[in-house]
C-alpha cells in the first residue's frame, strides 16, 4: 500500500464517528432482585430483558444485586460499580435488609442519600423502588421506613414503584419456604410493578 493510499484510510477511520455505546440499565438491589433460590433466568431482572428486547429497547441490563447486601453494603461498592458500568438508568431497590435487622430510619436514609446523590452526580436516571416490613416490627419504625421511599424520590427527582412487592408478599402462593423470598411464579408481577415507573424513564434514554 502506497503512503498516499494509507494516508487516505487513516483519515476515514479516525474521523468516521464511534457508534454511541446502547444506554445501560443498572439494577442495584439484594436477594430480592438477584434470583435468590431461584435461576438466574427467572428472575425478574432477566424478564426485564426480554421484554425490553421484545418492544424494541436497545437498552443493556446489568444486575448489580447481592443477596443480603444492606444499603452501606450497595453503598461502599457504589462508586466501582458506576464506573465500570456507566449507567443511564439506575433501579434502586434496597433497605428490605436494613429493615429487617432494625437498622435506625436515620442510618438507612442517610445511605439512600448518599446513594441517590452518587447516582444522580454521574447522570443516571433513578427509579427507586419501595419497600415494606411487616407489621411485628411495630408501627410506628414501619411507617417511619415506608415513608423514607416517597420522601427520597420526590427529593432526588426519581421515579418511584410505591412498593416493590405489591401482591407478592402478602400471597404464600408466592413466597418460597422460608416465607421472605419471591417465587419463580412472582417474578413477572415484580416486573409489573416496576415497569409503570420505568417505562416513562425509558424514553429519555433511547438512542436509537
């Protein structure tokens, strides 16, 4: 190859412009969100990929949940994990664990916080979904923890899934034994909860 005919392809190749990367979706949440005892491709977050591949969504799906993470736990990976993966979207959808093991409100609002400001400085969009505790850790911490979800989104300007597990956690029919995990047959109404508040989130980031 003659030095004029190399000259003249290294000049298309550099100024030929990079396909823009399809826009990520980052599911950040725990044992609920992971397919716990269940196969990974039952769970929600998969579901989650074939219906955005069957209606025509570029969008990338990476699951970033840990079985029994709390928020510090999400929180102290959060950084690692947006700089590897660069979300455009982020599905929030931790505290269950912090709930159960009676965390105070202050500690688990202060870690969401810190978790929706991180999230937001990078650009993602937020969906953040809602979770309940049952009634035996009293009224008056299961509503104080019920009331941080809507508080948060309103104050951080993400989407909300009011609760996460709407007719899921109240039905045995469900629930796997140990009576705190969804089944396989749950995980398409999980979707369907959090697809209302996704979806309007969607269109802001189609590149196509």
């Amino acid at each position: 190859m003659s030095f004029i005919r190399w000259l003249c392809l290294f000049v298309v190749v550099a100024t030929t412009p990079v396909a823009a990367s399809d826009p990520v979706i980052l599911v950040l949440g725990d044992s609920l969100s992971s397919a716990h005892g269940i196969g990974e491709q039952q769970g929600w977050v998969s579901l989650l990929r074939e219906k955005l591949e069957d209606n025509g969504y570029p969008h990338v799906v990476v699951n970033a949940s840990v079985s029994g993470d709390t928020t510090r736990d999400a929180l102290s990976r959060l950084d690692a994990t947006i700089d590897r993966h660069r979300p455009d979207i982020a599905i929030v959808a931790l505290g269950g664990n912090d709930g159960l093991r009676a965390f105070s409100i202050d500690t688990i609002e202060s870690n969401l916080s810190r978790i929706l400001e991180t999230l937001r400085a990078s650009g993602a969009k937020i969906v953040l979904a809602g979770i309940r505790l049952p009634p035996n850790y009293g009224p008056v911490y299961t509503q104080a923890f019920e009331a941080l979800y809507p508080a948060l989104a309103e104050k951080y300007d993400a989407a909300l899934v009011p609760f996460f597990m709407q007719d899921v956690a109240t039905d045995p029919a469900l629930m796997q034994d140990d009576e705190v995990h969804p089944n396989a047959a749950a995980q398409p109404l999980l979707l369907e909860n959090v697809w209302p508040a996704l979806e309007p989130v969607l269109h802001g980031t189609d590149t196509d």
